[in-house]
C-alpha cells in the first residue's frame, strides 16, 4: 500500500487554497448553464460555445481535483511554533551574497511560492540548497545563469 506523502503549508497558503476552491466549486453551475444554453442552439458538431464551454468545464473540474488533494495532504506548519539552529520549511532566512549584499527568504510550499515577495519553495533549487543549513555555512547553488555562493547570516522562525 502506497503512502500519501504530507504536503507542508503554510496556514496563509492553507486558507488561499480553500478559497480558491469555493471560488471554483461556485464557479461550477456557471458552466453548466453555459453548456446547457449553447447545447440549445443545436448542432453540437460545429458549436464552439458548446466544446468552449465543456473545455472550461473540464479545466475547473481538474483545478477542483488537484486542490482538493493538496489540501487533503495539507500538514500546516506555523514558523513561530519552530525552533532550532538549521534552516527548515517555514524559517525566514538571511542570506549575504557575493558581495555582501543581504537577501532574506522564507522557506514555502511550491503552492505559495512568489520570489518577488521573498518566498521560494522548499523543492527550487535555492530551497533545496538550503534546507539543513546553518548560520555561517557556506551554501552553492547551480541556476541557469551560472552558480551562486551565498552565507547564510540569520534564521528566523517568524
């Protein structure tokens, strides 16, 4: 018997995914409307509404499915409940790059991952590298436009 493998989120993430699903599930009825309607106008053959809106309807269900497992594997993780001297999912982290210049992530899932925010996933490249580490460790990283040599300065759990 295989084992379902937790998904580590965030409660921020956690709640963006239910929302979004009520907003699908809301959505459901919309479609079917839609499909009925466009079943009316006859030939189904050449209706674009009707195989637009069986497309939409499928697209939703997916999106429904694939969210609804994520949640069902969802083990929540809240940072201020976590400690310690390594870098782990949930820890803010203070990097100094090459030149000493700071950059600070925290550690997400893949769902609520935004770099331009400062939240990078556990499974990129850089999350991957850092996951482990220590202050004043030495961490390289491998990205499309070369590697990366960062020292980790600070973790916070906030």
């Amino acid at each position: 018997m295989a084992t379902v493998d937790k998904l580590p989120m965030l409660k921020e993430g956690y709640e963006k995914l239910t929302a979004e699903l009520k907003r699908l599930k809301t959505e459901r009825p919309l479609i079917v409307d839609a499909i009925e309607e466009a079943r009316a106008h006859g030939d189904l053959s050449e209706n674009a509404e009707y195989h637009a809106a069986k497309e939409q309807q499928g697209q939703n269900e997916a999106t429904i499915a694939d969210i609804e497992g994520k949640l069902s594997r969802a083990q929540i993780i809240d940072p201020k409940d976590l400690s310690g001297d390594k870098i782990v999912f949930g820890a803010t982290v203070t990097l100094l790059d090459e030149d000493d210049k700071p950059i600070r992530y925290q550690i997400v899932s893949e769902t609520e991952a935004d770099a331009s925010i400062g939240r990078i996933s556990y499974s990129s490249p850089i999350g991957r590298a850092l996951i482990g580490r220590k202050i004043d460790e030495e961490v390289e990283v491998s990205v499309p436009a070369g590697d990366r040599y960062y020292l980790v300065s600070k973790i916070e759990f906030i």
